[in-house]
C-alpha cells in the first residue's frame, strides 16, 4: 500500500499548529463538501481531507503518525508494522470498508487503518466502551458529516447549556404567579444523513430552530445581574442528555427604576405646584393612591411611601420613592409669560 501525506493533503507544514490543522481542514471541507461540489473528484478529495485531519486533528493519532518517521517519504510503498497484517476487506454504499476483529472502519483508506485499527475497533474498542462521533457541523450550516464507532452511550462532553438575557417588569417581580419566556433554540441536526442525502429534520440546512415557550417563577427580591437556572430546559444532544436554562436578569420599566424590593418612580407637578405645595394622586403597584407635595419642593426631592415596593424574602414589601420631577407646561398664555417676566425682575 502506499504512504499518505496527510500534511500534504491539507497543505500545511508538519510543525503546522493544531489551530493552524483546523483552519486548513475547514477551507478545504468547505470547497469540497458534497452539498456544495457535486463532482466525483470533490467527493474523493472530502474523503481524503476528512481522513487526513481525523489523523491531524487527534493529538494521539498524529503522534502515532509522526513516529513513521522522516524516511517515509510521500509515494513510498508502506508494509503495515507486526501485528496489522490480518485485516479483512469489505465493499459497502460505494465506499471501501475496513474490518478489524468485528470493529468497523468503513470511508478510511487501507493505510489509515493499518495505523490506526487497533485502537478504533476490535477488543481495544470493546473495551473502552466509549462512543465517539466526530461531526462535521460546524461548517456554516453545511451538511453534517459523521463517522460513529459502535457503542450506546457517550459521556456529556458539548455545552448543552442556554444563556438568555430576561427583560422584567415591575409587574412581573410583583404577581405571585409565574412569567411565560419565550426563547429560540438553534442547535445542530443530529439526524443528517451521513451520506449527504436529504434530512428531513431540518431540511438539509444542518439547523434545528425551535421556538420554546416555558413558565417561570421569579425568586423575590431579585438583583439585576442575578441568574435563575431553570434545570433541563436546555439544549438536547443525540444521546438524550439534556443541559440548562440559565436566565440573567435585567430590570426594564418605563415607569419604575427597580433596586431589590424598592421602587423609584417620577412624580411631575409645574413650578407653581413646586412653590405652593399641592396633592398628587399616582398609580403604584398596590393601586392608585393621593400624596401630599409640601411647598418648596425642588426637583429631585424623594418622598418615600412605605410598604408599596416590591414583595420581600422575609414578609411585606419595599418602599416606593415618589422623585420630583418639575416640568414646565406645554403651553403659556401671555398673561402667564408676562407673570414670569415680573418674577425673573424681582
């Protein structure tokens, strides 16, 4: 059998960096992926490049490999080392597969498995018990290209968490009753044919889009920033483990300014109001109420109303700070221009 150049395939050097293997490895994946390239020179040339950085991109492997040695010259005629003579051979979907004691090997060329069958398949396999996919689907929502070994579980390796910023109302930390989110969920299709034909799932884009919708009960007196983890509500991985929901909290009220369980709100009165002093009636959470502005308010000024805030942890509620805000009518008649020409005189 002859010898790969796997470096070659991928057109880096062989002190080439892993981030290096990865960048070269993607370019390639995408020129010659099958949904994009429909030539039979493109599918060969796929296969290739997938086999060179299965080998590349694998610390171990690549190891492995390197230890051939610089007399391994690309085009040398290569004889397998002890223990790889006994290997049986079998056609399948288009594609020449390898057996190893039972393993399967199928789309890797005759070298690849020679170096590489006893630790993909057979008794080594076996006794692993591991399950490793390596996924292609990172490639911009092209078709995802999978080779599996045998086996029925994988341990929890991917990210399956969401993070999503939540936008709360006073309203929503005030009711008892629980908030409806509402969230997108994208992640990659596991169900793509690995051959590249047509995936029902997600119409061969490669992407599951799901739109979720869930109930949420907020935590009382709750800070901005904070986090509440809804367990389970995140994403689902082909092996049916599933991750969490992770929701960040961030007070927005047009009306209300939210620290803990205290509310601040603006209250506006004219200048006349300021000076004179005047009774405001305002809405707060606990219904409409009348408060009385002392005379010579300036702006800015708070009048803390007790107990009409935002539930506590420990019983009742915050406070409401009413803040002066003066504010000029929108329209003056003349005579009231001229009022305030006499008073700027004085």
């Amino acid at each position: 059998m002859k010898y790969k150049d796997y470096y070659e395939t991928l057109g880096v050097k062989r002190e080439a960096t892993e981030a290096e293997i990865k960048s070269a490895y993607r370019k390639l994946a995408r020129k010659y992926h099958p949904d994009v390239n429909k030539t039979k020179e493109a599918e060969e040339k796929f296969k290739e490049i997938n086999e060179a950085y299965e080998v590349l991109g694998d610390k171990q492997k690549r190891q492995r490999y390197d230890s051939l040695g610089a007399n391994w010259q690309g085009g040398a005629d290569y004889t397998p080392p002890p223990g790889f003579e006994n290997f049986g051979f079998q056609g399948g979907n288009g594609y020449q597969q390898f057996s190893f004691g039972g393993g399967d090997m199928g789309g890797f060329s005759d070298f690849f498995s020679s170096l590489f069958g006893d630790m993909m398949g057979g008794a080594a396999g076996a006794s692993r018990g591991g399950f490793s996919s390596f996924d292609f689907g990172d490639l911009g929502g092209q078709q995802a290209y999978t080779r599996q070994r045998r086996s029925k579980t994988q341990p929890k390796q991917e990210d399956l968490d969401i993070t999503k910023t939540l936008n709360v109302t006073a309203k929503d930390l005030f009711s008892d009753s629980p908030i409806t989110v509402k969230f997108n969920d994208m992640r990659k299709c596991t169900q793509c044919p690995p051959n590249g034909g047509y995936c029902t799932h997600c119409g061969s884009t490669g992407i599951i889009n799901d739109n979720k919708s869930i109930k949420v009960k907020l935590p009382k007196e709750i800070k901005e920033g904070q986090k509440v983890r809804i367990k389970g509500e995140g994403k689902e991985n082909a092996y049916g483990q599933k991750g969490d929901l992770y929701l960040i909290i961030t007070p927005c009220d047009n009306e209300y300014e939210i620290k803990g369980s205290d509310l601040t709100k603006d209250v506006e009165i004219t200048p006349p109001e300021a000076v004179l002093g005047c009774k405001k009636e305002i809405k707060t959470l606990h219904g409409t109420i009348g408060i009385k502005i002392p005379p010579m308010t300036s702006s800015g000024k708070t009048l803390r109303l007790k107990d009409l805030g935002l539930p506590k942890k420990s019983g009742g509620y915050g406070n409401l700070n009413a803040r002066i805000k003066i504010v000029l009518p929108e329209k003056l008649s003349a005579k009231e221009i001229e009022l305030y020409k006499q008073l700027f005189k004085m």
